[in-house]
C-alpha cells in the first residue's frame, strides 16, 4: 500500500509546485494515524513489563564490588565529590573523615548501560556507610512503582520497624511524609540507583529531608538530563586498556594470580577493542572463551556478536541490558536509531549528513516553532542523553560534529533491524547470508561490488527506500537508478568506473537526498531539476565544477553543499531556492569571475529561510562587501555564518555593521577580512559561541567586550599582534566564562593571580616589555576566574622574549586554568639557540605535567622565515583539506608574491 501512495502523491504533484488537496488529504489522513499510534502506544504494548529492569539492578546491586577492577580511582573521586575535597585530600581511595560540611550532597553517577554504575554506588556505598547512622540503597528501574521504593526505603532505614508494613493500604503520600518524619533531623546516606526519568526523580527527591546534618545521596542514571536534575555529575569512563586486559583475563582464567605473565596477543586486543573499556561488555566475551583453547579464539572471535549466541546466558543478560535502553525510547527514536546499524563500525558519523537523511526518510516531523533540523537535532542530542551514541566534539572548539556507536549497541541495532526489517547489511562476509524471503526496505553496502546486486535474483529490491554505500566499486548505474521508489541516495567513498554515467538520475522522482561525496563523479545531469522533492544535495569532494541551470527548479531544496574543490560556475537563479536552510559553496576561478560573483552575492538577499551560510568567494573590492552585506541583512534567520577567504582583504567596519541586526548569529567567521580593531557591532551578537576574527590591534576595552560575551565557546584571534591587559577581574565579573577553546597564534597569554585574590589577564606580543616578570611558582593552584572552563589552549611562546625579560614558561599561568586538556604552544624561535628552544619546550613540557589535569601537549616551532599565512589559519578538521590548503596557495601565489611578503607589507604600512 505504501509503495502505491508514494507513486500516486508523484502523479498528483501539480506542475505550478503548489500543494494539490489530494496530497494534503492524504498526509492530514497520515498525520491523524500517527498521533493515534503514539497516543495509545501500540508498538510499546509488546514490550516487556517493567519487572526484570528492576531484578537486574537487584542482581548488579549485590554483585561484589571488590571482582570490578579499575574501581579505585573512581570510587576515590565520587567520595571527593560528596565530601567537596580534593583527591590529594583522600589519596584517592575513599578513606576519610566525618565531613565537617553540613550541607546535603549530592552526585549523579551517569553513563551508558553495563559500564559499572551501580557496582560504583555499591562500592562507594560499602566504604561510607559506617560514618552515617542511617543508610539505604534502593533501586528504581524502567516504569518504577513508586510505592515499592519508598517501602524499600523505609526497610533500608529500620528493618526491624517497617518489616511489617502494609503498602497495599497507604498511597505514595503517606510512603513520602512517613520517610520525611524517619529522617527529619538526622544523618543518612542514600543510594538511588538506576533513575530513568526525570518524573521519578521529582517524587523520589521529596522525601530526602535536608536539615543541615550533613546527609550524603548518590543516584545513578543512564541519562544525562537526569543526573543534571538530580546533582552534581559524575560521568563513569570506560576502563583503561591495562585494567580492560587485567578483568578480561581474571574472568577467563580465574583468580588474578593464575593470568599473571600471560602474554596479550593480537586476537585478545581486537577483543578488547570491541568491548571499548565497558566492564559487562568485557565480562560477556570472556565468558564465551571460558575453556576454550587460545588456538581457536580467533576462530570465535570472528563469529563474536552480541546478536548471536543466545544460549549463553551472559551475552543473553547483556543484550537484554542494553534493550532496556532501546525499548525506553519513544518510537520515534527507535526508528532514528536502527537507522544507524547501516554505518560500519568504529565509524564517525558526522551529525548534518545524518539528520538530513532522517528528514528524507520522514522519521522528523515538524513542531511549531522549529524546523525540521532543529526537530532532528533535538532527536540526535536525546540520543546522546540517553547513552544510546557517544557524541564526537570537535577538537578545536568543543561543537557536537557528530557520533560513534558503541560496538555493543551495533550488534543490538543489528540484530533488531534484521528482525524488523529496517536495514540490509551488505558486504563482503554476509552477502551469501542473505534472506531470499528478505524483501529489501533500505540497503547498505560497505567495501561491496554492486554488481552483485544484479545477480542477486532472490532478492525482492522493488521496495527499497534508501541505499548507503561506501567504499564501493560501481562500474554501473543501471541497478541503483532501477530504483523508482528510492528515496535516499548516499554514495560515499566509492569508485565509479570510466564510462559508469549517472545521466538518468533525473528519473528517481522520489529521491529526497542525494549525496556523492568524496566520489570521482565530474558531471551533475541538467535532468536533475525533475526531482521536484529532492531536499539535500551534497556534493562535497566531487570533481563537478558546475551547478546545472536545472538547479534552480529545485524548489524544495534545503540544503546544497557544494564546497572544498570548488566551484567554477553557479547558475543563475540561485535566489529561487527559496527553502534553502543551508549552503556551503566555494568559488575558486569563476569563469565570468567580476559578473557571476556579484550576482550570487546579490541573490543570496533572496534566501530569506537560510540559516547555514558557509561561502568563500574573492572580494575584488569593497563594493563587493557591501553586495554581501546587504544580502545578509535579509536573512533574518540566519545563525551561523562562515566567510573564510585565503586572500586577506582589508574590511572596512562601518561595512558590516549591519550584522548587528542579526540577534540569532551564534557562529561568525571573517577570518578572510583584515580589521584594524576590534568591531564595536560585536558586543551585540549576545548568542555568538564561536568567533574567529583578524583583529590587528586591542585595547583594554576591546578585550573586556569580548570577554563580557557570555555564550562565547570558541575564539580565534589569529592576527593580532598587540600586547593587552585587563586587570583586577573578580569572580563576580563575567570575562570568558563559557569559553572552551582559546586560539592566540601571534602573541602569548598571560594569567596572573594577584594578591588581593583578582585576576589579571595579559596578551603579550613579545616586543613590548612583559606584563609581569619572573615568579617562583608555588604549589597551591588558584583556579582562574578567567576563563574557568577552558579546555583548549593555543598561543605562542616568545623564547628570546622571554629570556630578556627574565621570564620562562611558568609565565603563562596554566595552574589557574583548572579546566585544561590540551596546550598547543607555537615556539617562536628567532633569536636563539637549539638549546635555549630545547630549555623552553622542557620548561613547558614540566607546567603540563605539574597541571593537575596532565593536559596534553603539542609544540610547534616558527623559525623566523616561517610563512605568516601558516600561523594564522585554522587548524584543519579533515585529513583532506591539507590537500585543499596545497592547492589554494598554489592558485593565490601565482603573482610571484607570496602571502607572507604581502601580509608584512601590509603589517608596515598600518605601523607606518
């Protein structure tokens, strides 16, 4: 039936592209048989009762905590949060005093299903309970009967009391002020263990009476938007690799004594590798090993999978702990997340490409006030609290760019899009594996000859919705354009043979997204205009230099990425994709170059939906600025904007001043634009989190605007080269406060604690006299009032400079930055000697190690012929663009002139 409707609504779809009555009869009709399934939740009535959750937290609960290795350092750490104490204070290991502290506690233990968190709470509930008179430990589970828990409570407190106590003839308010009477005025410390909604919680929390005694309360969750509703969070990590082999081989081998000296080998790593540091994960594949000779474990493993071996009781508990988190989901959710099982594994699945296929797909559906990308972003982040995907940051600015999905969590999502249908695998183990009873819905290839799929007879492809393939050889289309009900098209990594034309794509007029990224394809068809419903179009890393005219009758088009190559010429019309949310395109050598930009720039002022705006375009003069300008001041939508240009062009202030306008901005770049100071219109971009400017010159006043933007995440300030200080910061004062990632490749930073308990903030440009001169560090760490929670540092370090100045390296202060992970240090090495440079980096390398948080640390030297353009630009997030950034300079040097003389030139006549 669904495959006769979607070739009707294509039949009906009138020519002048407005919605026909049949169409919108039929999705109100859609519309109406959806709200009454997620009203009465027929898939959910399948699910198993709530029971079992409860009983495996029961049986985690009493497991014994001393068999979980690795627990040291985490029970040490969660007893420092409880007592608000330092890990030095407890020698990490849990062993304290009575707390002098009054003030109810309270941590969250957070993380994904089977990585230990109860067993944690076990633990540190064993090694804390003698210091409380009172104490409970009580899990809640899926779907909780409440009653049950406050009597658990309650038996927990004083079983000798409450053993006879009747629940069937109190409701849940007696339970709660019966509770609160027990602990009114006194002293408890309880666990609450396995809290799945918020809901529960909001009860649950009523009867934890808070009298100033000094009462203690953990709770454990796999959800990270319970925790922060709970207390202060404590998110478990995964074993490390030596204590993932040391548990691995306890459980196969017995007592730790007996694996002692045993050798690891590569079989037992791929293993290990598999289970990622989750201590059931590691448990479960031991036991399938358990007896068996070391001669046939790579035999085994390479039949390993969560979805087999259903007779194993181990891998049978460990898959039905991890579908409680997958039944939990609405069913929305579950849908989004099957789809995932069509990515290989240890795969990096980038965030934008996913939701747009979501939407394709028609698993997002709109809600008042939010399109559909903020609707499938707010799906992919619930995932993420859910501890069903890890989310991937970006290592320059902390952003969300995508996911991973645990190795356990594949094989579920495997196993239940198999059962369901929902995804045929297809590679080169399974192929032969295949179903002949399989009718295809959607298909996924990895490192897999399409031309297989021809003589695969047995199997029924009329219905297949979407194909994702990667990294496949295609020496023809034929098959894959067969496809008349497709709907997602994503070609990623593959090798289309000469002569393998995609000239009839134009006929799939059910394809909503259609990408060839990272593919030899040279040639978009001009038939592309007759996919009236196409929405995504993504052409990133292709070879096709030109857009087709047909484009612009892409009237439902949401987002065209076009970027990295580059584009030679965009058509005209672009300004007719007016549903456009979001464009990435770079023009390199247009080939009406003064004509076809102005044009583009002016019709992007018609794209009033846009919201993404990633262009990088050569601005012949400042009239071209102002074109972009006023286009932009049309796109009162828009919210991230990226103009990066490898050319720099001197920008005029007053130009883009209208971007004031533009309240929604969380993300600017200009990094193409030389200011000469800082932009005052900045202080109103109160939602900008990520800011990368060319700002020559600073102040005081400057700096504080910058520091006073409270949502700012990530800076880069690449270009200046000026020596600035802000003095006497206060805690109360509001200076870079969210800020994660601070980038300074032309001047040092400085972060001085002065004596009267403020702060002082310096950029130094390595000319100027230092801000502050040599100091003997001590060995009490004041945390920073500015920028408390960066986590990314780069900046420069002036060897010579600093040698004159009587200073070294413990001159940047990195003690008081508590939040630190990461030191990227760009050692500028004019002037000195190969050994002062070594004795600078030692220097460096010894504050990292003394930093209580060991950040890592990445040193660069600049020799004094080094390539400004090196120093200022943003570090590259793709393997691929190292070789974008050879070809660019290459194309902008053909003067004669290279960047580096051009930028001193221009640095001289500002001095000048």
């Amino acid at each position: 039936m669904e495959d006769a409707l979607d070739i009707f609504l294509v039949h009906v779809e009138p020519d002048n592209g407005q919605q026909s009555q049949t169409q919108s009869m039929l999705k109100r009709a859609l519309k109406m048989f959806r709200d009454l399934f997620s009203k009465y939740r027929i898939d959910d009535s399948l699910v198993k009762p709530a029971v079992a959750m409860a009983s495996e937290a029961v049986a985690a609960m009493y497991r014994e905590a001393s068999q979980l290795i690795g627990i040291d350092k985490s029970r040490g750490q969660v007893v420092s949060m409880l007592y608000a104490r330092s890990l030095e204070e407890t020698g990490g290991s849990g062993h304290v005093k009575v707390p002098d502290d009054k003030t109810m506690k309270i941590v969250s233990v957070v993380g994904v299903g089977g990585l230990g968190k109860t067993t944690l709470a076990k633990a540190v509930h064993e090694e804390l309970r003698g210091h409380f008179r009172f104490g409970a430990f009580v899990p809640v589970g899926r779907n909780p009967d409440l009653k049950r828990v406050f009597k658990d409570i309650l038996l927990d407190l004083d079983k000798k009391k409450y053993k006879n106590l009747n629940i069937t003839i109190l409701d849940e308010r007696h339970l709660i002020d019966e509770i609160r009477g027990f602990l009114k005025g006194k002293r408890y410390f309880i666990v609450i263990d396995d809290i799945w909604e918020k809901q529960s919680w909001e009860i649950i929390k009523l009867v934890l009476v808070e009298d100033n005694c000094g009462s203690r309360i953990i709770t454990t969750t796999r959800n990270s938007q319970v925790a922060k509703e709970t207390g202060d969070i404590y998110k478990l990590q995964p074993l490390s690799h030596d204590h993932s082999r040391k548990l691995f081989y306890t459980r196969i081998f017995g007592a730790e004594g007996k694996c002692h000296g045993v050798q690891a080998d590569e079989v037992s790593d791929k293993i290990l590798k598999k289970c990622d540091g989750v201590p059931l994960a590691i448990i479960t594949m031991a036991s399938l090993l358990v007896g068996k000779p070391r001669e046939v474990w790579s035999e085994l493993y390479s039949d390993i999978g969560f979805g087999q071996h259903k007779d194993n009781p181990d891998v049978e508990n460990t898959m039905r702990i991890l579908s409680f988190s997958y039944y939990d989901l609405p069913s929305h959710l579950r849908t989004c997340l099957l789809y995932l099982s069509a990515f290989p594994e240890d795969y990096v699945i980038e965030k934008k490409p996913l939701i747009w296929k979501w939407i394709a797909e028609g698993f997002v559906c709109k809600k008042q006030g939010n399109g559909l990308f903020e609707v499938g972003e707010q799906y992919f982040n619930e995932l993420i609290k859910r501890s069903m995907i890890q989310a991937v940051e970006s290592e320059h600015y902390g952003m969300i760019e995508g996911c991973r999905v645990h190795d356990m969590v594949v094989d579920l999502i495997r196993s239940l899009s198999c059962h369901e249908n929902s995804v045929t695998l297809l590679d080169n183990t399974n192929a032969e594996r295949i179903s002949s009873q399989n009718r295809v819905r959607r298909l996924a290839c990895q490192k897999y000859d399409l031309k297989h799929l021809i003589q695969a007879e047995d199997m029924d492809m009329s219905s297949v919705r979407s194909c994702i393939a990667f990294m496949c050889r295609i020496d023809q289309c034929v098959l894959l354009l067969s496809f008349k009900l497709l709907r997602v098209l994503a070609i990623r990594y593959c090798k289309f043979k000469d002569g393998c034309h995609i000239e009839n794509l134009g006929n799939l007029l059910q394809l909503r997204y259609l990408s060839l990224r990272n593919t030899n394809v040279s040639e978009l068809p001009e038939q592309i205009g007759n996919l009236k419903f196409l929405q995504t179009l993504d052409l990133y890393c292709t070879e096709i230099k030109e857009l087709p005219a047909s484009i612009a009758q892409l009237s439902q088009l949401l987002c065209l990425s076009c970027d990295f190559w580059g584009i030679n010429r965009v058509p005209k019309g672009i300004g007719k994709l007016t549903s456009l949310e979001e464009l990435t395109i770079r023009h390199y050598e247009f080939k009406d170059k003064y004509n076809n930009e102005r044009m583009f720039l002016k019709e992007l002022g018609s794209l009033r939906e846009l919201r993404v705006l990633e262009v990088e375009i050569f601005f012949k003069d400042r009239s071209m600025q102002r074109c972009l300008v006023e286009s932009l001041r049309n796109l009162h939508k828009i919210e991230i904007k990226v103009i990066p240009h490898d050319l720099i062009a001197s920008a005029d202030i007053a130009t883009w001043e209208p971007t004031a306008s533009m309240q929604h901005l969380c993300r600017l770049s200009l990094e193409g634009f030389q200011f000469f100071r800082l932009p005052p219109w900045i202080s109103h971009l109160h939602h900008l989190s990520y800011l990368s400017l060319r700002v020559f010159t600073m102040d005081e006043q400057d700096l504080k605007l910058f520091g006073s933007l409270a949502e700012l995440c990530y800076v880069n300030l690449g270009d200046t080269t000026a020596t600035v200080t802000v003095s006497k910061i206060k805690a109360s004062d509001i200076f870079f406060q969210k800020l994660k990632c601070f980038v300074m490749r032309r001047a040092m930073v400085q972060f001085q604690h002065l004596e009267d308990s403020t702060f002082s903030f310096h950029i130094w440009n390595g000319i100027d006299p230092m801000p502050f001169g040599s100091r003997s560090r001590n060995n009490c760490c004041v945390a920073s009032v500015v920028m408390p929670n960066l986590q990314v540092l780069n900046t420069s370090v002036f060897v010579r400079a600093l040698k004159d100045n009587n200073g070294d390296c413990s001159n940047i202060g990195l003690e008081h930055l508590t939040s630190l992970q990461k030191v990227k240090a760009f050692v500028q090495c004019q002037g000195t000697s190969d050994a002062e440079v070594e004795i600078a980096e030692a220097k460096l390398q010894d504050e990292c190690f003394r930093h209580p948080n060991r950040p890592k640390i990445q040193m660069h030297r600049r020799p004094e012929d080094q390539e400004l353009e090196e120093d200022i630009s943003l570090p590259s997030e793709e393997e691929d663009e190292d070789k974008e950034g050879d070809r660019n300079n290459d194309n902008h040097n053909k003067d004669g002139e290279d960047t580096s003389m051009r930028m001193k030139k221009r640095r001289r006549r500002i001095e000048e």
